[in-house]
C-alpha cells in the first residue's frame, strides 16, 4: 500500500473525496506495485480507486485519460526508490556541502525513474525480477549512464566489477525492442580521446536501439575533500571534444540522417563556440540533460520577441538572474531586447553553494541569488526574474523558501520565471 500525502486542490481526485493520509490498496480491481503500475492506471478516464484510511472506501475518480489526478504520494516511485551501490570517482552526491535536506544525499540509481522522468541508470543495481520485468514489458525508453564501453574502464569509473557488463546488458535491451539513451560523462585524461571514439564507435553501433548519446563534462564541486583527484575542462580542452563530437556526428547525419551523438551545453560554453543549428539536434532527445537547451532557449526567445516586435518594451527596470556558464547565452538576449528601447540587466550569481566548476543555473542555492541581489544595489520596483529551474517546488536547494528570499527585498518585486525562452520574452513585455 502507498500512502497518499497530499491532495492537490481542485483535481479530479479532491472532488471525488479523496484525502491526504489514505492508502491505495488497487485501482480498478489491480494492485499498484509502482510508479509505473499508476501511470498505466491513468490512461483509464474512470478509475475506480480502492483505498484505505481505519477503513477501506472506494472512490470514482474520472480525469482526462493520461493526466495526472491531483495524487502526490510518500515516494517519486511510490514505491521505494532502489539505490546505487557504485562508488563512482565523480559522484556527484558525495561532493555534497553539508548540511542540506536529507534527500540531496539519497544515490537514486531506479530504472521507474529513468522511465517516468528521464533519470539515468547505471544499470548495475537492478536484480534479476526487475531485469525481467524490464523485457517483458518493454520498459522504455530507458536512459543509461555508460561512461565507458570498455569493460575494465567502466568498473575503475564506478568502482564496481558489475559495471563491465553495460554492452551486454544494453544490446539485451535494445534486442527486446527498448530504446536507450546513454550518456558518457567524461573526465579529461581518464574516458575521453581514444576512449571517447570506442564508446560511441560501440553505441552508436546499435543505432536505431541507442538513439541518442549524450557528452557530459564531469561536474566537480567545491566539496571534494578525501575523493580522488580530478580535473574539469577548459577552453582548449573543451574544443578537442567537441571536434571529435562533431566529426562523428557528422558521419553519422550521413550514415543516418541524424547526429546520434551531441555534446552537451557545457562544452560550448566552456569552449566560447557558437551553438549549432536547431537541425543538428534532431528534436532534443536529451535535452533535460542539456543537451541543445540553449539553442532551443535562444530560438523560442527570439521567435517570441519578434512576434511581439511592434509592441513597446516595458519602461521598468527588469534584471535577470543566472548562473555564470549560462550568462554566455543570457547577455545576447539582453543585448536584443535593450537595443529595441528595453531596460534589462544581467545578475550573474556564482555558486558558492556548490563551489568547484558548477556554474549552471540550475544548481545555484537561494542564498548565492540572496548574496547576489544584496551587492547589486537594484533601482526599486525592478522587476527580478527568478529562474524556476532553481526551485524544487517553493525551495531553493540550500533549503531557502522563495517567500524568504522575496522577504528580504521588499522594495523589488521577485517572480519566479520559467525557464522557457517564450516566457521570458513575454514577462519582459507584460511581467
């Protein structure tokens, strides 16, 4: 049973009496094992909820097939979530600051969570009923964090000796008729070079069953005390990768009609060079891992901001507020828009949350943007646009609510934006 702890207002399950506290015992006469049981039991639009509170009650619950009902449940999987027991050189969980939430240090290592949210397996921690459960019924896409395809590499990577079997276990899959996504997060001197070109030589092998590989920059903090030592990419460095990324991507354009393999945002930015066309990208199979975020960012913006040409600019003053690797891509927005009559600044806050090279936006602590506003000494009544990529809900990583920050700075109006370039467009216009 899964234990329901909230009820979303107004949804199809808070009309139909459900409340927080109960548990899901069935759903049309069937158990629910998981995430992946539930998702199957809303593409029903009558669902005949069985649950439990002292006692069992059942609830009609009809939706829109396929949407969600308004159920938020103890657990991501509602299951328990399965955990890594690799030791990976890079781990990013282990280079955590401490003192944060208890679930910033949880090593999620689930394949319902690759499947539902396009989270990466390692694939070595799953056992032999949820490998079969995986084939029989064509779990899919499942996205894979490879690293290496060679065998003793990949066991050094994530200090694991099950790790060596990727290949066998991705061609398994991909025979079962499973898409994959992989990913190679590389170290510069450790899985890049010749061992980039033997990992995507090996996977893209498999094309169509691998549809897409991801190059990943390794992400090391600040935090790295007792872990081994590693190096980040710079300028020079980030452009031998993405001379090999790009070589090979296109080889593949001709081979296939699709890149197949694209390196991530990072690398550009880390690199200074522009970033492709949207064509190279091939309808972003990666993009939640940054891969083509920017263009696609870049592009909706623009396209926005020219539809809404012919309208005035807002008079008050707007700041955006980044992280450092992304304001490479924020400052010639901003120059578009304050060459048309606007008044936008740029507010790069670095990370000291993290510390290290992590310099996405995505990672930034409520009290870095805290810090960053409090030094800027802003006009009153900007407006200042918060990227929501920074929250979990209402809170910051470091624990830091949204309320708590705009409480700090009442004389400026902080709204939390998309992170979409229509958006942007738009709450620069209208706000």
């Amino acid at each position: 049973m899964h234990k329901i702890t909230e009820v979303l207002p107004a949804s199809p399950a808070a009309r139909a009496g459900l409340y927080a506290g109960q548990s899901i015992i069935s759903v049309n006469g069937k158990a629910i094992r998981d995430i992946i049981d539930w998702k199957q039991a809303l593409a029903l639009p009558v669902m005949r909820i069985v649950a439990l509170d002292k006692v069992e009650q059942t609830y009609i619950v009809k939706h829109e097939s396929g949407t969600d009902v308004g159920l938020v449940f103890d657990s991501p999987v509602i299951d328990q979530i399965h955990t890594c027991r690799n030791n990976c050189v890079f781990c990013f969980v282990q280079q955590m600051p401490q003192g944060q939430r208890d679930t910033l240090y949880v090593r999620d290592d689930d394949y319902r969570l690759s499947l539902v949210y396009g989270s990466f397996v390692s694939l070595t921690n799953i056992d032999d009923e949820c490998w079969e459960r995986i084939l029989r019924e064509r779990i899919s896409p499942i996205y894979v964090s490879v690293h290496s395809t060679n065998p003793d590499l990949r066991a050094f990577i994530m200090q694991n000796h099950r790790a060596a079997a990727v290949m066998e276990q991705i061609k398994e899959l991909v025979s079962h008729g499973i898409a994959v996504h992989a990913q190679l997060v590389l170290v510069p001197g450790l899985n890049d070079g010749p061992e980039l070109l033997r990992s995507l030589l090996d996977l893209t092998a498999l094309y169509p069953g691998v549809e897409s590989v991801a190059v990943v920059p390794v992400g090391l903090t600040g935090h790295r005390t007792g872990l081994m030592h590693l190096t980040g990419y710079d300028a020079a460095s980030a452009r031998a990768v993405l001379r090999e990324v790009f070589a090979f991507g296109t080889r593949m354009r001709r081979k296939h009609g699709v890149s197949v393999v694209y390196a991530a945002d990072e690398f550009y930015v880390l690199a200074q060079a522009d970033f492709p066309r949207h064509t190279w990208y091939d309808g972003y199979p990666q993009l939640e891992n940054g891969v083509g975020l920017c263009r696609s960012f870049i592009d909706d913006f623009c396209g926005e901001w020219a539809r809404r040409r012919n309208k005035a600019a807002r008079a008050r003053p707007v700041t955006w507020v980044t992280g450092e690797s992304a304001q490479f891509v924020m400052r010639r927005l901003q120059h578009i828009v304050n060459l048309e009559g606007g008044a936008v600044d740029l507010l790069v806050a670095p990370n000291k949350l993290f510390g290290g090279y992590v310099t996405v936006t995505g990672l930034l602590g409520g009290h870095d943007i805290k810090a960053a506003l409090t030094s800027a000494n802003l006009k009153p009544d900007t407006l200042v646009l918060v990227p929501d990529v920074c929250l979990r809900g209402s809170m910051f990583l470091d624990g830091l609510t949204f309320n708590e920050l705009s409480s700090h700075f009442p004389e400026l109006a902080l709204i939390s934006c998309p992170t979409q370039g229509k958006e942007l467009a738009r709450m620069v216009q209208e706000g």
